[in-house]
C-alpha cells in the first residue's frame, strides 16, 4: 500500500514538475549553420529575457529548398542571398516587408540597393531586411614583406597594375591567386571581375551588368575582363604563372601569403581570407588588408537577410529585435566575432579588429550607396553560378595572347546565356 502511494505521489510530482518546466516554443527561427552561432544564440536569449518570447534556432544545409519543400511551423528565416528571398515571395511562401516593417524604418536601417535586391520585378514587393554583410573587394598582404617592398599605397587598379608591371621586371610572384574550388571554380575571379566593374565603371553600368541588362561582349565589360588579364598575364608576377591560378586550391593563398620561401606580397580575396589564415598569425603583426583602390567607397560584398513566413505579435516583435539598431551588441563585443550588422544606424563598438575595419568600409558605401551586392549572386543562376565561372576559369587558363586574340568568343559563349 505504501509502495503504491509513493507511487502515485512520484507521478503527480513528476508530471507538474514537467507541466510547469515546460515552455513551448513561440518563435521558430531558421536558417544557415554559423561561424559564430553560439553568438547569435546569446542575443537570441536575450530577446527571449527581454520579451518572454520562447525562440529556437534551426538550421538546415539549404534553406531555401527546405522551405520549399517542406510545410514549415517555421516563423522567421534567415536565406543566405537575395535572389532565394525573391524566389520565395514569388511562391508566397514568405510575407512582404510592408506587412511586418513600416517603410521609414526600412528607409532609415538599409540603403537603397539592399532593400532594390530583395524586392520582386513581378510583384514589386520587398520581402526581406539585410542581417548580416561581408566585404569582398579587399587586398590581404604579408606585412613584412609589404615593408620590403616600401609600403606603397595605390589609388586605382591602373597604380596597382603598374606598379605590379614595373616590380615583375627585376622580381617575381609579386601575388599568390589561386582559385581552385573544385566544381566551383570561378567564383573568386567573378569577385575580381565585379570590383573592376564597380570602381571602373560605376554603380549604374555595374547594375546594369548584375540585372543583365548589359551583355558581357559589351566594351565595359570585355575591357574589365581584360584587366584581369593585364594582373594575371604579367609575366614574373603571379606565383606559378597563371597555369596555376585554376588548378591550385585557393586557401594556399594565405598559408604562401605568410610563408618566408614563397615571394608572393598580395592576394585578391574577402572577407572569406580570415577563416583561412595560419593560427599562429596574427592581425597587423603578420598579415592585413586594404580596399581594393579606388577614390570611391565603392565596394562588393555578400550578406544574409531576415524574412517572415508566420505572422503574429510575437513573431513581429522577434523580428523588429533581430533588425534594430541595438542588436548584437553582446555578439560585437567578442574579439573573434564576425558579425557586421546591414542597419547603417547599428554603431555598436566591434572588439574584433578586422572585422571593425570591415564594418567601417561597409558603412562608407553603405552611406553613399555604392556598396554592391555580389553580381553573380543576383544573375540567373546558370550564369552566375555556371557560365561566368567557366568563362573566366577558361580566360585565365589559356594565356595571354590566346586570351586577348579569343576574348570575344569567351564572353559571346558566355552572353548565349542570356
């Protein structure tokens, strides 16, 4: 009888214990694996203390075609590029950001391109808010052998080149390029062929080119294509020649960046470069970056955006959190974070040294509007994730006067798939 009454006592305690433990969960919020998650998660448990709200964070390989796919109970997504966030208000299986965000704040947290790229041509809607953003266009060099070579400071690609010209005469390998990334291959160089276009030519011909308005045999873009070719093609210039660039892995670059036996001073990359640099170099000491020159702010770069798919209260507020300018502020704090904020208004201090210097040059774009999302990102994805890669891994490969006598051929192969 006893044992039967403990019994007893040991469920009711049992299941109001966990009757009471248990919260449901009132925001499900999804989207790609991050560097910096535990981060992340942080500032969403702070929201949670803040508003009472029960949030969760989910990720997934491919987001986009798991919403896809799949009738989610998820609220809010994180789609790591513009062109999947079109994609999906085009479906309607995301809400557009007048139901959620009254357009003065998103005229006051985002600039006019970054709310352009997530706003449909069919139903001219905008269905995302930028969240995070990364630099592309930037110049990573060893710092000592900087300094062997005087330090010089470029204001244009033109400078670089020459000077690049000009030190390959009596030296060589004066940049390790290599871009191999298996079936991938060629995304690196579209980042250099997009930061050409830019500080060349402009926002307005860089736009036209990234909505594929303008075609790739057209004289902006042939003759940037070319100015590839005048870096790659120098003779003494580039370690392992040009033959080298498309067949060896582009992290190589920053292990010989910082390697005494191998010459190369510089290396064209983004913000990417961090995640690959030796772990026993540090930031200013061994290694640093500078813009790609230019007298512009102008600058490329990639980020993730915030979308809504189950409107409530709750999920509103979620989001307005996620998106305010006093977000992240725990995040930024840590010296190894890599979050930069898309809210131009968001000017909490960033402990970690490069990434404040990359938030500094995002914001000076960002504030001009010449900051510019990465072009192969908003093309069709059979051009810029296919066409272009194999035009400009072929442009590399084949050499300099092949590829000058043939450049017309390789962009009129590339513009039949417009």
């Amino acid at each position: 009888m006893v044992n039967r009454q403990f019994l007893l006592i040991f469920l009711f305690v049992t299941i109001a214990f966990s009757f009471f433990a248990y919260q449901p969960i009132d925001v499900i919020i999804a989207g790609p694996q991050m560097t910096d998650l535990e981060k992340f998660e942080l500032e969403l448990k702070n929201i949670e203390d803040s508003t009472g709200i029960k949030i969760k964070y989910e990720t997934y390989s491919d987001i986009e075609t798991y919403l896809i796919e799949n009738n989610s109970d998820v609220d809010i997504a994180i789609i790591p590029n513009p062109q999947g966030v079109t994609n999906l208000g085009e479906r309607e299986i995301i809400l557009s950001m007048d139901q959620i965000v009254s357009k003065e704040t998103m005229d006051s947290y985002y600039s006019k391109h970054l709310q352009e790229i997530t706003t449909s041509n069919i139903s001219d809607k905008n269905y995302g808010a930028f969240f995070r953003l990364f630099p592309n266009s930037l110049i990573w060099y060893s710092v000592e052998k900087y300094k062997d070579i005087g330090s010089p400071k470029f204001k244009s690609y033109n400078e670089l080149l020459e000077f690049t010209s000009n030190y390959s005469i009596e030296n060589k390998d004066l940049w390790c390029l290599d871009i191999e990334s298996g079936a991938s291959t060629g995304w690196i160089a579209t980042n250099w062929l997009e930061d050409i276009i830019l500080n060349n030519y402009g926002v307005e011909i860089y736009d036209q080119w990234s909505n594929q308005e303008i075609l790739s045999s057209e004289k902006p873009i042939l003759n940037s294509i070319n100015n590839i070719g005048k870096l790659v093609f120098t003779e003494n210039a580039v370690y392992g020649s040009h033959k080298r660039i498309v067949r060896k892995e582009f992290r190589n670059n920053y292990k010989n960046l910082l390697n005494e036996e191998v010459s190369c001073v510089f290396s064209w990359g983004g913000h990417y470069a961090t995640l690959y640099m030796p772990k026993d170099k540090q930031f200013k000491t061994d290694y640093d970056f500078f813009k790609f020159p230019s007298p512009l702010n102008s600058i490329v770069g990639i980020g993730d955006v915030l979308t809504v798919l189950n409107y409530d209260e709750d999920t509103k507020l979620v989001f307005n959190k996620l998106i305010n300018e006093s977000f992240g502020e725990n995040w930024m704090s840590h010296t190894d974070s890599s979050y930069i904020p898309a809210n131009i208004k968001n000017i909490n201090y960033i402990a970690n040294p490069i990434t404040s210097v990359e938030r500094d040059l995002i914001v000076k774009s960002l504030s001009d509007n010449s900051f510019r999302y990465d072009a192969s990102e908003l093309m069709e994805r059979k051009i810029g994730a296919d066409a272009l890669w194999v035009a400009l891994e072929n442009y590399i490969d084949i050499g300099r006067e092949r590829a000058y006598r043939e450049i017309e051929d390789i962009t009129e192969e590339l513009d039949s798939n417009f």
